[in-house]
C-alpha cells in the first residue's frame, strides 16, 4: 500500500491522522513537523505521497517546502489547511499541488482525495517516461524536424533541422514557421507541366509540391505567416522546392509538412525535411519521412499540451469520520 509522509506541525493532528490512514491500509512512514527535516528525510523513506499542512511553523511554510521538494523529487504533495484563504490558494496552486483538504478532516474526502492524487502522480509518470522517449528520438532522428503550436509559431526544433536551416534554436523558437522555413516551390514540374495538385480533407491525401526537377523561373512561398494545414502536403518530389538560408543562400530540400490533430482539432503542424543529395532518390527519402515520424510526433505535441489524465469519482458511502 501507499507510503505516506505527514508534514503537520500539530501533533494531536498529525497522530489522529495517522491513525486515519492506517485504517485506510495506507503506511505512515513519517510525521515531521517542519519543511527542513521532511526535506531531509524524504531520500531516506521514499514516500508515494505527502500530505502537508500550509501553516507549518519555521523558516519555511508547506508552499515554500513544497517547491523545494518539487526541484528535487517528483512527489505528489496534498495541502492540508484549517483556512480557505484565496491568496493562499492562489500561492498554493504556483506549486500545482495534487489535492486541497480543509481541516477537520474527513475520512471519506480523505480517502477519495488520496486516491485521486496517487492515479494522477502514476500518470503523469507514464507520461513524462513517454515524453522523454519522444523527445529522445525527435533529438536523434537523423532528419529535420520543427513543430509549431496551432498559431503557426515554432514550439520545438530539433539539431537536424537547426543544422539545415541555420536558424539556432534560440533564435527559431516563437518565431513563425514561414520565416524560420522559407521554402519556394515551382510552378511547374520537371516536365514543363503546370502543377495542379488535388487535396482532401484527410490524412491519407498527399499534395505533391516542389521537387527535384529544374529550377523554375517562377517559384511560390510554400509557407505563409499563421501557416497550418489541414491535411498531408509532400514538397520536394515532382516538381522544385528549394530553402532560403538566413544568410541569403538557397539549398533544395524534400519532405513533407502535416496537421496533429486531437478530438479533430488542430493543434499544430509538423515538417519532417531533408537536403537533397545527389547520391539518394527523393521517393526513397520520402518512403522514411512517411514511416511513423508523423504519429512519433503527434503522440510527442499531444503529451506536452494534455498531461491532464482522467479523474477518479468520490467513493460513496464511506463512514463520515472526521479528525
């Protein structure tokens, strides 16, 4: 069962509740009555949970101690207060806290609010393991990737992309796509022929733009200020596409550029793009962009903008005990 660290200052209190959680078959493994010593006792008994009173007494309150172990611990911490102030919550919801009693204490919401707090923490972990995996591949993947919010603005660049562009991070981050990838595309294929793409409202349609034919003598911005794209669109394959540098200088490219969606809203946009080289077909490279980066991606831009899991209802007629 779950270990949990009391932080109450309180004694009476702080025994009655252990006594409570016993009897919910949680483990008490410390009472402390100051953010300093539950500080340093927490690499001692690793506890699952931790509840802390607001009000303690000492150099620091239950928020102060509550950042201090949020920068070193990822501990699911629940507040526990005699005074429902709104400059006190405001302070306490800085720390993002998992749960909120008001003393006395009832056994029920005691219990639901644990609960509760201990299914978030066991998600949010999942999530962050899965982010971290994400962001993993999205660094090492050997081709240009850039992620921008539902704005059109970059959010994320990877060192592969950085290196194509020639934008550094720093600089590319907030910016909007269509200055940080200024692509050209032509207006005619390889063949001479006027291109004339057709698109569909879903993600299996593929727009066909730009290319590695000839150069045309009269090229179209691929990418527009507030850019985002309802379906898939390839560029760089049938016709010419090519990337103006920050230093003026132009190079082709390939790759394509597609919507994320969540619930059937769109929520951003991901370019997967790669220099041509001489020595690799584009329909080869293409065949690598289309091989599950977008879903990577999608999973990637969804876990950093909806870390909410699903919450728990209250347990019903559960005895109305209360410290």
């Amino acid at each position: 069962m779950a270990k949990i660290l009391i932080v109450e200052d309180e004694f009476l209190i702080a025994e009655s509740m252990q006594i409570m959680l016993e009897k919910l078959d949680f483990t008490v493994v410390g009472i402390e009555s100051s953010g300093k010593r539950a500080i340093e006792r927490i690499k001692e008994i690793e506890p699952d949970l931790i509840l802390m009173d607001i009000n303690i007494k000492g150099d620091m309150d239950g928020i102060e101690t509550t950042h201090k172990i949020k920068e070193k611990f990822s501990i699911p911490v629940i507040y526990i207060s005699a005074y429902e102030d709104t400059e006190i919550i405001e302070r306490a919801q800085i720390t993002e806290p998992y749960g909120y009693l008001l003393k006395p204490i009832k056994e029920k919401d005691l219990k639901s609010t644990i609960k509760m707090a201990l299914y978030k923490s066991h998600i949010d972990k999942k999530l962050a393991s899965v982010k971290t995996m994400l962001l993993t591949i999205f660094n090492s993947i050997g081709i240009g990737i850039i992620i921008t919010g539902s704005t059109g603005n970059v959010i994320l660049i990877n060192p592969v992309a950085i290196k194509i562009t020639g934008w550094e991070k720093s600089d590319a981050i907030g910016k909007p796509l269509s200055e940080v990838f200024d692509v050209s595309v032509s207006n005619t294929t390889p063949e001479g022929q006027k291109g004339s793409p057709e698109t569909e409202d879903d993600d299996s349609a593929f727009e066909e733009i730009g290319g590695l034919g000839e150069p045309s003598a009269t090229t179209t911005p691929l990418i527009e200020h507030g850019f985002i794209t309802k379906t898939i669109i390839n560029f760089g394959i049938d016709s010419y596409a090519e990337l103006s540098l920050p230093d003026k200088n132009k190079i082709l490219v390939y790759g394509s550029i597609s919507p994320v969606k969540t619930n059937k809203e769109i929520i951003g946009t991901v370019v997967a793009f790669q220099k041509v080289s001489l020595n690799r077909s584009a329909n080869e490279a293409l065949g690598l962009l289309r091989s599950g980066i977008k879903s990577d991606i999608s999973s990637l831009l969804n876990s950093s903008l909806n870390t909410q899991p699903p919450t728990i209802p209250p347990t019903n007629n559960e005895p109305n005990n209360s410290l």
